[in-house]
C-alpha cells in the first residue's frame, strides 16, 4: 500500500543481458547485464545482438519504482561517479538461465539483496534520460533529515554494583561466585 501516492512513480525499464563463453572449463557462459532501455515494452528474452559466440538479449522488462520515502538512497546514487541502476538476477526456474527480479536506483536496497548471496546483483550504468527523471524526482521530494544530537541519560555508570544478582531470587549469597569461590566453599 502507498502511504503517499504522489510520491511514488513508476516506469518499465528493460534489462540487456550479455550471454559470452566463460573464461573456464567449470563455468561454459558467463551471464552479464549490460544496458537498461528505459521505457521498453514487455519482452521475454529476445535476441538483440550476436557477435560471434556472444549474444546480447532483451531479458525481460521490469517496472522501475522510485518512493519518497527513499530519496536519501537515490541522491546516493546519483553521487556516484557513474550513476547506476543495480539489476538483481535469479537463477532461472524455467526455460531460461536467469530471471530478472527487479530493477533499483537504491544502492541501499542493492546491497540488501547482496548480503543473502542468493541473487546476483548487476551494476548497470543508468541513461542519461533516466539520471534526469531520478533527479527531478529526488528535488521534489527530498527533505534533509535535521541531525539531533542524543542526550545522555542522568543514570550514574560509575556507581560499583553490590554483586546481589535479580531481586526476584531470594538467596543470601552472590549468585555471580566464580566457580573457583564455590570449590572453596565446598573444602
């Protein structure tokens, strides 16, 4: 649900993926996304280019969200020396090697799918046109967080504890004895 719909936008992006023989005996392809074709029609693995054993398909075509709540990722991104979208793959289920899962702007959310190990994640510089509308989408909505500096407490932490464990135990002892007090304890 979309707490907020006039800051939320969508476009489909389409994914170009670069299939080229592997540098290995143990790996025969090595799978690449290469481009993002802003605004492409739906498409399932067309063949767009073939340069000897390597051929370039239009893999699938995704929506692009951006939300407002997530500018701060976005401007991030658009830092970078190259502004990227980050493509997230899956090994494919069905009759094709891969399956795009989605396509981001958020180098935030890119990194969230990195640490599962289970996707591969493509860093794909973004076109010129798309780096406008990411732009103009992050001025309209981006509002800097104010920095509050956290106040500490007025609990003393210098104060020596009496070495009475939980209240709730009745039990005239320390209940934190070392292992060595209780040996001596026992002679």
């Amino acid at each position: 649900m979309i707490h907020n719909p006039e800051m939320y936008l969508t476009m489909p992006v389409g994914v170009v993926l670069r299939k080229a023989p592997g540098v290995t005996k143990w790996v025969p392809w090595n799978w690449t996304a290469t481009a993002v074709l802003p605004g492409a029609g739906p498409v399932e693995w067309r063949e767009l280019r073939r340069e000897g054993e390597a051929v370039e398909y239009h893999a699938a075509t995704v929506t692009l969200e951006l939300h407002g709540a997530e500018t701060e990722a976005y401007l991030h991104g658009l830092s970078a020396e190259v502004p990227s979208l980050y493509v997230v793959l899956r090994d494919g289920e069905g009759d094709y090697p891969l399956d795009v899962v989605l396509v981001t702007a958020s180098p935030y959310e890119a990194q969230d799918y990195t640490d599962s190990g289970e996707e591969i994640v493509e860093k794909v510089p973004m076109p010129h046109g798309l780096v406008a509308w990411i732009r103009d989408f992050v001025e309209a909505y981006h509002e800097d967080e104010a920095f509050v500096k956290r106040r500490r407490d007025k609990k003393r932490i210098d104060l020596l504890q009496d070495g009475i464990g939980d209240p709730r135990i009745r039990k005239d002892a320390d209940i934190y004895a070392s292992p060595a007090l209780k040996r001596r304890r026992l002679i």
